[in-house]
C-alpha cells in the first residue's frame, strides 16, 4: 500500500470535488456520511485520510461508493415522497377548471 503523501491528498481533493459536481451534492452532505466535525474540504480530506491509513485505496472507495448509493437511495426515497404526497393534485386543478367553466 502506498503511503499517504501530499500527491495522493491532492488527487483525491480533485476527484472529491469533482465527484460532489457531478452528484450535485455538497461539501456539507458528504460531512454527514463521514460523520465529519466540518464541512471544509481539510477536514473532509482529513476524514478520508484516516480512511485511507485503515486499507488503503480499497477502503478509501468503499466509503465513497457506500456514500453515493446512500445518496441514491435517498434520491429514490424523495422521488416516492413526491409522486404520492398529493394524489389529487391534478384533479384538483380539472375540478377548478371545470367549476370556471360552469361559472361562465
């Protein structure tokens, strides 16, 4: 296993930052899945590196990859909530449009 040294910290900042982007999650969301003190990048970074010293680049992924399907699941959750958290709602919109009509 490679030891941790300052290229792999800013290879792996790299990819974190990007990672976030394009999951449209933030700094703050991945302080809660690493049960981090802040959601500065350092201490992001810091969380991970502690990570990383347990097993390495395997370990390291594992917590990330753990960290994105909990965000799918979440993302899949909501999408539920919001599909059944008004049923009627187009109903109620042709019930409006229909007394509108009855009134004129």
């Amino acid at each position: 296993m490679t030891k941790w040294n300052k290229e792999i910290e800013e290879e792996i900042t790299l990819l974190v930052k990007d990672w976030l982007k394009q999951k449209k999650k933030t700094q703050k969301d991945l302080k809660r899945i690493l049960n981090a003190s802040s959601e500065r990048m350092p201490v992001l970074i810091e969380m991970l590196k502690l990570e990383y010293s347990a097993g390495g680049l395997a370990q390291l992924l594992k917590v990330l990859c753990s960290a994105e399907e909990y965000w799918e699941q979440d993302n899949q959750i909501k999408q539920s909530e919001e599909f059944f958290s008004d049923p009627f709602g187009q109903l109620d919109l042709l019930l409006e449009e229909l007394k509108e009509d009855c009134n004129t």
